[in-house]
C-alpha cells in the first residue's frame, strides 16, 4: 500500500444469507496518497498482508461509517480488532445528525452528492463484478474523506472529541465481537420463566450456536426458535418425546443432533437449581416517583434540543428512572463524563431544587431557585 498514510478510509462488502459468518466479498480503501481501490479477496492472487498490516498499524487511523459489521468481519477473520478507529456514524450522533444517520444522508448533507441504491442488495460474491457495481462501490470510500474531515473539524469546534471515545473504545474491545454460546438463550423470548426450561432453552441454544459456527451456516438453518422453545417446555426425555416436538428435524431423533439435545435436556433434568438460569423482573416503577420522572423527560427533551443531539445518546427511559430513584447515586451513563456535565448534574440540581422548569415568553426555561 506505499506509503504509511495518516489515515485509510475502510468499507467492505460482504453476503451473509446462507452462513454464519459474513464472507468477505470486497474491500475498499482510500487515503492520502491512495487512490480509491478495491480489493478482491476472492481473488486467488489478491495480496491481503499490505492492508492486514495497514488494519493492525497503530499510526494508521482506519476510518469508517457504521463500521460494527466491517469491524466483525475483521475480527473472525484475524482473532484481532483493527484500531486506531473513528467512525463517522458515533461522530455524526453527537453533532445533530440522529442516532443512526446513513452514509448516504451524511453524503447528501456535507458533500451535496445523492449517492444511488441500486446495488445496495447486490450479491457480492458472484464474479464477474460490473462497472456499475465497482463505482457504487468505491462511492463509500470516495465521499469518506470529505465526511470525515467535516466530522474532525466539527468534533473540535463543539469540544465534542471526548464525547464518542466510549463508543469508539467499545469498537476496538474484541469482545464487542466474541460470541459466547452460553448467552445465546437470551435473545430468544420464551413464554416461560421456570428455571428449569431457561436452564434447558440455556443449553440447547448454545448447543444450536456451537453447531452453527462449526458448519458455518445460519443458526435457523440448524433448529429454529420456535423448536428450542417447545423443547425447553417439554424437556423430552427420549426418542419417542423427541419425535413429538414440532419443528425437530425428521430422521434426526437417533441421530447425532437428537442424541446431543437429550444429553443437554438431561443434564438441566438433574441440575441443581441454584445452577439454573433466571429472567429477572423487572421491578414495576413505583407510581409517586412518576412526577419526578416526567420532570427529568421534559430536562432530556430540552438540553438535547440545546446542544443538538439526539436524547437517546443522552439517556433512555431506563436511565432515567435510575436517577429518579437513586438521584446521583445512580451508576447510568447519564451520571458520568460528558453526559454529566450536560445533562446528569441538571438532573441533580433539579431534584435537590437548585433550579426549576419554568415558561418564559412562550418557551420552556430552565434556571436557579432563588
């Protein structure tokens, strides 16, 4: 790739349908002194190690919009993380552009280009590739560049550098990426909250996950939701019970996959129960804090609005009732760094009657208790 460059600006294309892991279909790059390029890694004779070395060099800044996918994909691929990042979406969210601006909106707004979709759903692995394919292509890297020098510049006029390092350090933490098959039960919403069914929908998704990764193929292809869930709430004990279970694969009860759902059953069956997973409740919030909580609403909606960023990149609904009950004892993200100078000590200041929401010439003021 020459010259180290101060910065190189990343996207990929990938397909996803039919695996578990995303297949790398295309690299694109730029940057001070590269030319928009693409990298063809199903290409037998494509070099990877000059871009692996630029992903993996702590001088170079790998800049991308959205780059969590990309990011996953690099992380499979390599066991590592590429880093130093900075990703234009988390720098957008602070800076008035919505929690999840696209590409194509940040484009439009700071470089005056409507950049087309047409091959937004295009099949990238099949070869050969189009003209039109290529040029959509390297649009994600040509227009990049201008993005991310407005969104530097714009970081630094506001002093608002510091306020997505959290977001960019989550990025680079390669356990954003790992998968834990042990966790892999808690997406999935089951009508039960027995401990001994979570305990076997526990390890019956983890089994389906592991299995999913070793061939390599989409989780649903493996066993459905809804078939780990009627297993977990039957809990079979043998063939003839596992042959009931809608949904289970005909011809597989003796088989390797039927044997390997009633060996985990099993070991759930004769678990002891502090073993056992549980959902826990959510606690109803209680009613005489609804005024304070209505409070701290109407003090989100209004200092996102004064400093132009989204309120979710603030607080939720969940933070805010911690601060409703706890005050600043509240461990929220609200409650630290730069959400805090803006926002989170308001909050204080407002529950301990320091200042107070008031109209002033038709509009909402927020100002000290004298």
């Amino acid at each position: 790739m020459g010259n180290k460059p101060e910065y190189l600006l990343l996207d990929t294309e990938f397909v996803r349908e039919k695996t578990y892991f995303s297949k790398l279909c295309l690299v694109q790059v730029a940057g001070p002194g590269i030319e928009p390029t693409i990298i063809d890694p199903l290409n037998p004779d494509t070099d990877m190690e000059p871009l692996v070395d630029a992903l993996f060099d702590k001088d170079v800044i790998k800049v991308l919009h959205s780059g969590y996918q990309d990011l996953e994909i690099f992380y499979h691929l390599t066991g590592k993380v590429p880093a130093p990042i900075f990703d234009t979406q988390v720098a957008a969210s602070v800076l008035g552009y919505g929690e999840q601006v696209s590409y194509a909106n940040l484009v439009k707004d700071i470089c005056g280009i409507e950049i087309s979709k047409s091959h937004q759903f295009t099949d990238w692995s099949i070869r050969p590739l189009s003209e039109a394919q290529i040029d959509y292509a390297l649009g994600d890297v040509i227009y990049l560049d201008e993005v991310y020098h407005a969104m530097r510049k714009e970081l630094k006029k506001r002093k608002r550098e510091s306020w997505i390092l959290e977001d960019i350090a989550t990025l680079e933490n390669p356990k954003t990426y790992a998968v834990n098959p042990k966790q892999a039960w808690e997406k999935i919403k089951m009508r039960s909250d027995k401990p001994r069914h979570l305990g076997v929908l526990r390890e019956v998704a983890a089994w389906r996950e592991r299995e999913a990764m070793r061939r390599n193929m989409p989780k649903n292809f493996i066993m459905r939701d809804d078939t780990l869930m009627e297993i977990a709430m039957t809990m079979p004990q043998d063939e003839k019970a596992l042959e009931r279970v809608r949904g289970f694969p005909n011809g597989h009860v003796n088989k390797p996959m039927g044997q390997a759902i009633l060996e985990a059953v099993a070991t759930v069956r004769d678990a002891d129960p502090e073993t056992l997973p549980k959902r826990e409740k959510k606690k109803q919030f209680p009613h005489n804090k609804n005024g304070i909580l209505e409070m701290l609403k109407l003090l989100l909606k209004i200092d996102a609005a004064q400093h132009d960023i989204t309120p979710r990149r603030i607080a939720d609904t969940d933070d805010l009732q911690e601060i409703a009950l706890k005050g600043e004892k509240a461990d929220v993200p609200a409650m630290h760094g730069w959400r805090y100078e803006i926002f989170g000590s308001k909050c204080v200041d407002l529950m301990r009657g320091r200042i107070g929401l008031s109209l002033k010439n038709g509009e909402i003021d927020i100002s000290a208790v004298q």
